[in-house]
C-alpha cells in the first residue's frame, strides 16, 4: 500500500496537499539517477553552472505571486511577505553565492616566495599548469595545487518556517560545486522542492543533477545510510539534528546542521529606542515568530526600560492578525496548531510564576484558542527559570528582562544552550564590536536583528548547530580538498 504525505493548511484545517511518499524503488532510481548525473555536472564549466542558476532566480521571481499563496496555505505566510521571500533574500542569497563561487572555488597554487608560502588563485577556466610552469628537471620546484573537489551527492533536509531561503543556503552552493542534490522539504511545505526542481530543471539543469523527494523519518535514515550520500545538510530542531547524526553515525560523512535558536537582543542606554523598539517587534513577531533566529529574549537597561516598554508595545500592537490570503494581514496563523499550543503553555507557564503580560490577546480578533492563530505576547518580570527565557518557543512571544549594564547582559545572554544570533543596540558602534566578542554566539547584529548575509558565515555555537553556510566559508562542506605535486621527470 503507497503511504501518503498530507499537509493540513493553518488557514481553515483543510488537507491542501497529498503526495505518494517514495518507497524504496523510487529511493533507488533517485540515487541512480543522481550518482549517473553528478561527473557530468562536475565537468560542465563554472560559469554555466552559474547561468543555470541565475536563471532559475528569474524564473521562481517571475512566479513570486503565486508561490506566495502557496506559501499562505501551507505554512501560513502572509501573502504580503511571499514575494519577498523569493525576489529578496532568496535571490540575494543565490546569486551573492553565485558571485563568490568563481573565487571560492578556484584551484590555489602554493610556492615559496622570500621564504613565505603564498597561494595564487587560478580561474577555473585555466585547469592546467601555466605556461611556463612545467617543471623541467628533478632540481625544480615542484608545482603545488589545493582543488576543491565536489563530495558527490548531497543531502538537503529543508524545514517549513523558511523553505526557500532555508534550502538555498544549501542547494545552491552545492550545485555550483559541482554536486547533485537531493531535496526533502518538511511535509508541511512540499511544494516548495518541487517548485525548485521544476525552476532548476527549467533554468537548463541536467537530468538527474537535482531531484526532489518526499520522505518519511526512516526513509530519510536509509538515504543518509547510503554509501552513495557524500554529505547531509539538515536544518531543522535539534531534535531533529540528533536524528541526523545518529543515522549518519555508521558512516564518515560529514553532516551540516542548522538548528534552533534562543536569540537575545541587548538596549543599551544610549541605543536609539525607536528604532531599537520598531526593528526587535519585526525580529520577535515576523512570520509569527517562526525563525530560528527571530528575537525570543530582550534585555534592556534599567535606565531607558521604560520608554522603550512603551515604544516596543506601541509598535507590536499595529500588528494585524489575520487570514494570510488577504494583504492587509501581517501576521499570519502558525504552521500548526500543536506549535502554538507549545507557546501558549510558555506564556501561561510564564504568569503562572510572576511574569506580566503587556499585550491582550483581546487587540487581536482573529486571535483564536486551540487554533493556529494566536496572538502576539511580550512578557516582563521574567526569569531564567521560566521556558519562556530557557526554551525554544518559536511562536510569537518574547521574555523582556531588565539589566543594570553590560556585565549582566552578556551573562543573561549567554545562559542559554543555544547560540545561534545575538543583538546589540547602541551607538557606540566600538561597544558593540567588545561586547560581541564576548557572547558565545555564531552571528552578532549591531542595530538589526533576524537577517541573513550572504556575504557572511551562517553558522551557530552549542545546540544551535555544526558547520557552516554561506559566504565563500560556505562552499567547503559541499567539498573535499585534493592536492596535486607535479614534479618534472628530471
């Protein structure tokens, strides 16, 4: 009997979508498939590799408003925000990967120069030694050259909350590696790998190169046990991530994982409270707190709590709740009714030992229990001992705490498990830089918060995942290093 993938849409509960889950048949032609494909694609010149997905940039971009809708239904983004997914920072992310690729991924020639070992990029479109440079006796220097060498086939385990800009992190890179890809989204966002695909496949992509699947937990445990994966990457809870290492445990590949986030904001006294207070409200409140690195912990100096109180809620109170299909709404339903439960329980948890909300789900009419839709809360008089300042909510909540300076804030910051991002606002932009070499996180925003540049490393600390994304750091996991000595037959 075929097993089926059902996503039920936060917007009314109904079914939106079913597919046949693979079977091990499908599984086997996919691998097929993709282990064919890949030296073909390894061996197809850089810069093609490169037009292939800049088109396939053009193409989602040209359907940006329908994609939104399906985003609406399946996961509950508000249609007013779609777009913005696909022709923002999805396309921001895949072509600055694309821009650095060429450099990134060029071979390096190493010699010795005055007694200093020094690496010489070469374009790839220059394989070969330079002219010149063949070693003409044993008594010559021999030629030296690292490669990067693509790992073969990569696993990309995609969640819901962010599933373009969440799976571009990994495909793209490893696609202009030279890699093939197999693609698993969430159930709750199965369209989203198709889309890819068909853009992919559109753009001019070979057959095979990439392959969206949809598969269940153990489905995904026999794929990643395959000899034929060279590498995983998976971001997702940390739950999640343990599933990944303990599946990939019997086998020496390596495996990616972005996973949850805890993350804090720090005011400082001399920060710019409206802007501090306008920007934080988007961090904890954007796709209805659904981010791994939206804002959950605020602290703020004793001295300018109060105007910023007051600045923060003015703000998150313009929030409209509502059906994520009409424009006007800003913040949609949750994914899942059980996700917002789970914040509830932390805000209720929250009162019930002293905390004191300061916004009434009254403000919000489409606010409804037992629902996907739930409304926005911020909380004072928190402590550490409450979920709400320890655990991943992810939903749209946030602990604010009071601090008397930047000791106890980085301390507070820093008692937590995760650390993935990390905010401080000031205008002493020198404080910033001393005090974020002092949190134990992998990214560290000055005066903005929940955003991801592709010129930068993504990566985070403790269980807030294992290796990197983006940037020109970013290309590595997708690669192996090969060296070459050539030395003339003397």
């Amino acid at each position: 009997m075929t097993r089926r993938l059902r996503t039920i849409s936060p917007i009314d509960g109904s079914t939106y979508v079913e597919r046949d889950l693979a079977d091990g048949a499908a599984i086997e032609r996919a691998l097929t498939a993709a282990t064919a494909a890949q030296p073909g694609w390894r061996d197809t010149p850089l810069d093609d590799r490169i037009r292939i997905v800049r088109r396939m940039v053009e193409i989602l971009g040209a359907d940006a408003e329908e994609i939104a809708l399906e985003l609406a239904w399946q996961m509950g983004r508000p249609v007013a925000f779609g777009p913005k997914e696909i022709r923002g920072g999805y396309a921001e992310r895949a072509l600055g990967m694309a821009k650095l690729a060429p450099q990134a991924l060029a071979d390096q020639v190493v010699r010795w120069q005055d007694g200093t070992p020094v690496h010489v990029p070469v374009p790839p479109s220059e394989p070969g030694l330079p002219s010149g440079a063949t070693p003409g006796s044993s008594s010559d220097q021999p030629h030296r050259r690292l490669r990067s060498v693509p790992v073969g086939v990569v696993l990309v385990l995609a969640p819901w909350n962010f599933p373009f800009l969440t799976a571009v992190n990994a495909v793209v890179p490893a696609l202009l590696a030279g890699n093939a890809v197999l693609l698993k989204h969430a159930a709750q966002t199965p369209l989203v790998a198709e889309r890819m695909e068909r853009a992919f496949t559109e753009a001019g992509l070979p057959s095979g190169v990439l392959q969206a699947l949809h598969l269940d937990h153990d489905a995904v445990a026999d794929v990643i046990e395959d000899e034929r994966v060279g590498y995983v990457h998976f971001t997702g809870s940390v739950e999640g991530g343990h599933a990944v290492k303990r599946a990939a445990a019997g086998r020496f590949i390596e495996v990616g994982l972005e996973l949850g986030g805890k993350d804090p904001g720090y005011v400082r006294p001399d920060a710019d409270l409206e802007h501090a207070a306008a920007n934080l409200v988007d961090g904890a409140y954007f796709n209805s707190g659904q981010s791994c690195c939206g804002i959950e912990r605020i602290y703020v100096h004793r001295d300018v709590v109060e105007p910023f109180l007051e600045r923060f809620v003015g703000h998150a109170r313009r929030l409209r709740l509502g059906d994520p299909r009409d424009p006007g709404t800003t913040m949609g339903p949750m994914a899942r009714a059980s996700g917002a439960e789970l914040a509830r329980d932390h805000v209720a948890e929250a009162i019930a030992l002293g905390a004191r909300p300061l916004l009434d789900p009254a403000d919000f009419p489409a606010a409804r229990p037992g629902t996907p839709y739930m409304a926005p809360q911020a909380l004072v008089d928190v402590t550490h001992a409450m979920r709400v300042m320890r655990e991943e909510t992810f939903g749209p909540v946030v602990g604010i705490a009071v601090v008397d300076d930047d000791e106890e804030a980085v301390a507070r910051m820093n008692d937590s498990r995760y650390g993935l991002t990390a905010s401080i606002w000031t205008s002493d932009l020198d404080a910033a830089l001393r005090l974020g070499g002092r949190i134990e996180t992998g990214t560290c925003y000055a005066n903005r918060c929940d955003y991801l540049d592709p010129l930068l490393a993504w990566t985070g600390v403790k269980d807030s995942g294992h290796g990197v994304s983006l940037s020109r750091l970013g290309f590595g996991p997708f690669t192996r290093p090969m060296s070459f000595l050539v030395q003339g037959a003397g």
